[in-house]
C-alpha cells in the first residue's frame, strides 16, 4: 500500500501522536506500522530517507540527526507491507478512537486527534493515495468548520 499524504505543520515536533500510541492497547502489529509513521510526522524527516527509515525503524528509533524536511506542512511519501497491514486490520480502528481522544483530553489538539485518527483510518481501510488527502482535508475542514 502506498501512503501519500501531507499533515500540518503545526505537528512537527509534537509528541501527542506519540504518546497517544503508547497509551492505548492494540495489537503490536498495528502499532509498529504505526510508530515510524508517526516519528516521520513528528520528527519531519525528509522524504528522500523515509522509506529507509521506516523499513529499518529499529537502526534509526534513536538518530536525531536525520535529514528533515524544510519548513511548513509534513509531506509522507511510504510503501506500507501489504502482509503487516492484513495482519492489523481490525486494530487500527480501536486504535484510531481511543488514541484521538487520548489526544483530546491531554492536550485538547483537535488538528493531532484528526490527523491520528485518519491514518489509522486509512491504513485499516487500505485506501489509496488519491483518497488519502481528501480524506484528511475534509477532517481538517471539520475542525475548522
């Protein structure tokens, strides 16, 4: 699954989406998908090495000098495992609503909850890249509305 999309940058260095991931119960499958995904955004690595990063997580957890992205929205540009998807599909929308009010209650960041929510909506949905922004834009506008 490709996942092509651009989040706020208003969440670049925050760790509400984070810590939303470690404190709510779901599979390991869902979340170790989920973490990369999230220091990607939080830490706005640049798009030449995400893949990278993502496929060795584990080699590059702990690395604070990797190449960011220049200032303003967080573009993520992924090729997501097809196998590890299957297997956390069902999890993720567990994951999505406890973790988004997790993000309500703690730091009262509408823009982070949404953006938590929608992609663990679109990994359990296996939803292409075309569908991907839409669909954030229109939780987004939401927000805003």
């Amino acid at each position: 699954m490709r996942l092509e999309l651009t989040v706020p940058k208003g969440l670049r260095g925050k760790t509400e989406l984070l810590g939303a991931l470690d404190a709510v119960e779901g599979s390991e499958d869902a979340k170790s998908l989920l973490r990369p995904i999230l220091e990607i955004v939080s830490r706005a690595i640049s798009t030449r090495i995400q893949q990278e990063v993502f496929d060795n997580f584990e080699r590059y957890a702990q690395n604070t000098n990797l190449p960011r992205q220049d200032l303003g929205d967080v573009r993520i540009a992924l090729d997501l495992p097809e196998t590890g998807l299957e297997a956390a599909r069902g999890d993720f929308i567990d994951i999505a609503m406890a973790g988004s009010e997790w993000i309500w209650q703690t730091a009262s960041d509408g823009r982070a909850a949404a953006v938590f929510e929608v992609l663990c909506d679109i990994l359990d949905e296996g939803l292409a890249p075309v569908d991907q922004q839409t669909l954030l834009d229109a939780n987004l506008a939401d927000l805003a509305g």
